[in-house]
C-alpha cells in the first residue's frame, strides 16, 4: 500500500478557532517513527503535516490527491480532535477507496466509542502504533492483528492490545528527511540553539499522575535506549541535520539518574546543550551536577500545585517540601528551569490557588507555565 501519515491542521480545536498561527515546536515524533518502520520495510510513505505548513482541510486533501494513497493515518490529540473529524470526513468524500486509521491518545483511550460516533474512521490503533500500523499496512487480516479496533460489516470489533516494544534499539531512528525541520519553532527552548528538534531516550513512566495520558500510550514499565543508540542518533542531529540544540521528551528522564547520568556524560562530549523534564523526587545534587556538566541547560519540572492535598488528589506522589528543596539545589547549580502549574483540580479553593502562585514566586523557576485543568477521555 501507498502510505500518507497526517498531522492534523491548526484550525478549529474543542476551544474554538486559534486567531493567530503559531508554528508548531517539534514534528509528531510517533509519525516519523511509523514511516521509519514502514521505509525500513519497503513501504512507500510520505508525511503531511498540515499544522506546520498551516493548510486548510481542503489543501489538505489537495496534497492527498496529488500523492493518491491507499492508506491514511492521522495523529489524535483531544483539543485537535475535531479538526481531525473534519479532515476525516472530507477524505472519505474525495477519496473513498483509502482506509482510514486514527491513532495518538486520544483515540487510544476511547476506540470503540470513536469508531461508533465517527463513521470517518475504519480502524483505530491503541497504544504504539509502529508494528500494529505496518501490520496494517502490510493487508494482513484485521482479525489477526493485535492492538487495533475495526468497523466490519457494521459491527465493531476491539482486538487484544499489543505488548509494548521491548527494546527500542530495534526501532530504526524517525524519518526526519521526510519533512522540512525548518517549519518547526520552539520560541523559548531555541535560545539555546537554533534549529532545535526532539528525541527521547525512553519511553514509559511509572507515576500516575491523573491528567497524563502517558501510560495509557506506553505504559508504566520505563523501556530505556541503550546510550550508543541514543548517541548514534544524536550524533546524526548534528552532522546530518545541522542541529543546535535537543529537547529530550521522555516523560521523566531522570528516573533513572545512573541512564540519566551516562545519557550526560555522552552528551558533554557533543558540547552541544539540550532540556529535559524531570521529578522533584529525583532531584539530588549529584545527579544535578553532572546534568549540568553534561550540558542541560534547563529541567521541565511539573509542580503542578502548591497545596500537599491537591498534589494528593493529583497523585503527583511529591510534597511541596520536596519541591521546594529540589528547586534549591537546581538553583545550586544555576540550572535553568521551566516550572509547570494547574489550577482548577476538583478541589481547588481560592486559597490552595493562593498556595500555589506563593509557592511558584518562592520557587523563582526561570519560566512558568500556567494551566486550567481540563478533563480529556
């Protein structure tokens, strides 16, 4: 089968239309992986990223046209959804022979749901979506394939989940010369050095933090890249592509400090600087020190609020102590920080709002981000 993998345009999301384009910061790394395993295995794809090229729907499907593919997927977050229903039903009208598979998690969480509203859908994949997409692009029967749920004959049908990937060393390295990382601006993040994409070193994370949908897509087992492979990567950032700077987006990259701490020796060699996320609960001086000698020049850290119950209710499994001392020894080592916030939890209060912007001026990150707490399926 001909392939086209589409992230989706900017145009209308649950909270109305978006007045101003604002380019997207990173290209959908789950799309370049797919297309790196369909091209490993002699599958023709292209990647259209109607966000980064800020198209219409119906430039969209001009450029569906143009590529004529039998198969089509499309990447589904929640406030993105309804911009991704629309396209899909405008596929099914210009170009009905193509089946059409929606994946991310948004779908991932309510698959049979999606296939019984949206008739614009054929099938959903759940979860990672490398082998399970190339399963399907490959015609093998749906029945016999694992992780995906199907209309057929007018029923619908959920087929066992996938086991999640092992070792993703296996995993060929995401098909980035399929688009123009030009397109793509992170207007904090490329003070470092522009231009400026992402990777991960790991996928899974084993907090349970209710608003993330991380587990529901790779679950809560940390599956780490080996440091050769990560560096390999890297390496071709640099050389081939010209890179300046590199966002790790791995859920919580310093779960695991001895990963995180070789991960920084490597990098200190590159001397190229990089930003990652991390948990208050890991934060030690030591394992701070040598992040910052491997050339981290910023920790995402997701605080979240500044009142102990709430970061119970959110089963953010910190304390406000902890984040308090983890932001003095980042300070320590004069390591920047973006500091992330959420108001509206179900139990918020005027005054646990007041705790949390108190805590965020005693903090002082170098960057906040403020949140409304949103309830996503």
């Amino acid at each position: 089968m001909k392939v086209t993998l589409i992230s989706p345009p900017s145009l209308n999301s649950v909270y109305g239309r978006i007045q101003k384009y604002i380019p997207p910061t990173a290209p959908s790394l789950g799309l370049l992986y797919i297309a790196a395993v369909l091209e490993k295995n002699k599958i023709p794809v292209n990647i259209l990223d109607g966000y980064a090229n800020n198209y219409s729907i119906e430039e969209c499907i001009m450029e569906l046209k143009k590529h004529k593919p039998d198969l089509i997927g499309i990447t589904t977050i929640t406030p993105m959804f309804g911009t991704v229903v629309q396209l899909a039903k405008e596929i099914k009208e210009h170009l009905a022979d193509a089946i059409v598979v929606a994946g991310g998690p948004h779908v991932t969480a309510i698959p049979e749901a999606t296939l019984k509203n949206f008739e614009c859908f054929d099938i959903i994949v759940v979860g990672e979506g490398e082998y399970t997409f190339l399963d399907v692009a490959q015609g093998r029967t749906l029945e016999d394939i694992k992780g995906i749920a199907y209309r057929k004959n007018g029923s619908i049908h959920t087929n066992p989940l996938r086991n999640m990937i092992e070792n993703l060393d296996e995993l060929p390295f995401p098909a980035r010369h399929l688009i123009d990382l030009n397109k793509y601006s992170h207007a904090l993040f490329e003070c470092y050095g522009k231009p400026i994409t992402t990777t991960i070193t790991s996928r899974g994370c084993p907090y349970q933090c209710t608003f993330c949908a991380s587990q529901l897509t790779f679950g809560r087992k940390v599956r780490y890249r080996s440091p050769e492979n990560v560096m390999e990567e890297v390496d071709l950032l640099i050389n081939k592509y010209g890179i300046k700077s590199i966002e790790l987006r791995d859920d919580t990259f310093t779960g695991n400090p001895y990963h995180a701490t070789k991960l920084a020796k490597e990098m200190k060699k590159r001397r190229i600087p990089w930003v990652a996320n991390a948990n208050v609960n890991n934060i030690t001086d030591n394992l701070t020190r040598e992040l910052k000698e491997g050339g981290c020049v910023l920790l995402m850290v997701g605080v979240e609020s500044g009142d102990d119950d709430i970061l119970k209710e959110l089963k953010k499994g910190i304390t406000v102590k902890k984040i308090t001392t983890a932001f003095e020894i980042m300070h320590k080592y004069s390591m920047e920080t973006l500091a992330f916030f959420i108001f509206g939890s179900p139990s918020e209060t005027k005054e646990t709002a007041r705790k949390t912007i108190n805590l965020a001026k005693r903090i002082n990150p170098t960057f906040v981000e403020f949140f409304i707490l949103n309830p996503f399926p």
